[in-house]
C-alpha cells in the first residue's frame, strides 16, 4: 500500500492534473482540474473533468480535496463542477484573497474579495490530510501571489513554478508576478530531497518532444535551462522573456471564471 500518483494530460491547454490517493484509506485528491472551453460557441463542458470523476468512481476513491495551484490564466477549472458532484472540499492559497481584490477591478467584476468562493484557505506549512499520508502546503509565488506547491510522500507538485528542465520557469508578468519572488520559491523547492519526484503543471514538449511531466529535484538543480545561472541572472532573463510574450489566449474568460471559484455555468 502507498500513494498513488495518476496523471491526466489536457490537450488543449497543455495542462497536467493529477489524482493523487492512499491506496489503503481511499482518500483522493485531484489537483488543477480542468474545464473544456468552446471558444466559438463559449460553452464550457466538463467531458476532461468526467474523466477525473470516471477514475474516482471505477477505484471506488472518497475524494477529499479539490486544490488549485494558483488562479489559472490559461484555461478554466473544473473545480467547482467536480465539488458539486462529489462531498470534496475546494482549497486554495489565502493569498486568492490578494488576487481577487487587485483582479476584481480590472475586470470589473461583481466579487466577493474574501475568498468565500473556495471552501480551505491554506497558508505556507500547513497540511491536508490524505488517508495515512499528509499533504504539505508551500507557498511558492512569483506566477502569481497565490501559487503553492503541494509535497506529500516524496512527490512535490509544483503549479507554475518550474516546468520539465527544457522549458525553463513559469512566466511573471501577471498583476503582482515578480521574477525575484519566483526565484526564492524555487530555492525552496530545490532545498527539497534530490529523488524528490517534481510534477509539473503544463508541459507544452518543446521541439516535438513527447509529453513529459515528472523529474527530480537533481535533474531540475542540473539540467533546467533557467536555473544555469546566477540568481540576479534568473531575474533578468525572466523579465527579458516575459517582455516577449503575449496573453495567455483564453486569459479573459479564465481569470474571471477562476477568480470566482470555477463558477459552473
Ligand atoms: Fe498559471
């Protein structure tokens, strides 16, 4: 009996969720679940989050938790449809607090900035149990204020933080994103065990690679292409890169939608 780690891969946004569970307790976790978007028709669909649920039921799972890495800029989650389904509970970090007050203006919308759209506020080293195992909370911002890692049982997830050591770090240039924040949660990371196994949260396979999504702290420290360098290095290049890109395509349908909690339509 252990943790069992499934991944499900969704295509259009590039994004990793994973069912994490303790084989003898039952007791599962689903982390950055992800809505279907039509952006022609704007129908949001939930055949990718059934496919969590199909899991969950065909392993006769009692799912726990629902936890968001950050607010997604890049596609909708399937957070709350998944909550109105089963007895699972939403978690986020405190800091969705920050996000939805400095968000709520931008996009003018009618919110509630106390995070009452998400049922668990986790800070920096708390812990969610898991059946017999334990989930620790570590807040790594920088993508966004809010961003936490979730370590349990020698697997860390890592939201948008890292990607695979090819295709570097996650970018900074959100409201309230900063490179220097990014690199100091990093170095937590890194601070973790070496065969720590690293899950990412997208993974866009960089000159046709094939999908790749788990690594070690070691294969991180030695081989991402951003971490070769000198911290005021990361930095600079961080900001270089985020100067070059553009908005995430679905960023305006997804922050709103997020920020509420994944509002089902
Ligand atoms: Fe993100």
């Amino acid at each position: 009996m252990s943790l069992k780690v499934i991944p499900f891969y969704h295509d259009a946004s590039n994004t990793l969720s994973y069912i994490l569970f303790c084989e003898h307790t039952k007791e599962a976790a689903i982390i950055d679940s992800v809505a279907d978007y039509d952006a022609l028709s704007a129908a949001v669909t939930y055949s990718s989050a059934n496919i969590l649920l199909a899991y969950i039921e065909k392993h006769q799972l009692n799912l726990r938790w629902l936890i968001e890495t950050h607010v997604h800029a890049d596609h909708l989650s399937a957070c709350s449809y998944l909550r109105s389904k089963t007895n699972a509970k939403s978690v986020v970090s405190e800091h969705i607090v920050e996000v939805q007050t400095t968000l709520k203006p931008m996009y003018g919308l009618d919110l509630a900035t106390d995070g009452s759209q998400f049922d668990v506020h986790v800070k920096d080293g708390e812990y969610l149990p898991l059946g017999e195992y334990q989930i620790k909370v570590i807040a790594t911002p920088g993508h966004t204020p809010d961003g936490i890692s979730l370590y349990c049982e020698g697997n860390v997830f890592i939201g948008d933080t890292l990607f695979m050591p090819d295709s570097g770090s996650a970018r900074c240039d959100f409201p309230n994103g900063s490179a220097q924040q990014l690199y100091d949660s990093i170095t937590r990371l890194l601070a973790l065990p070496e065969q720590t196994k690293v899950w990412v949260c997208h993974d866009y396979q960089p000159n046709g690679r094939a999908l790749d999504f788990h690594s070690t702290i070691a294969e991180q420290k030695e081989a991402n292409v951003h971490l070769q360098q000198t911290p005021s290095g990361f930095v600079e290049q961080r900001l270089q890169r985020d100067a070059m890109l553009s908005k995430p395509r679905l960023m305006d349908v997804a922050v709103p939608f997020n920020l509420q909690g994944a509002l089902v339509i």
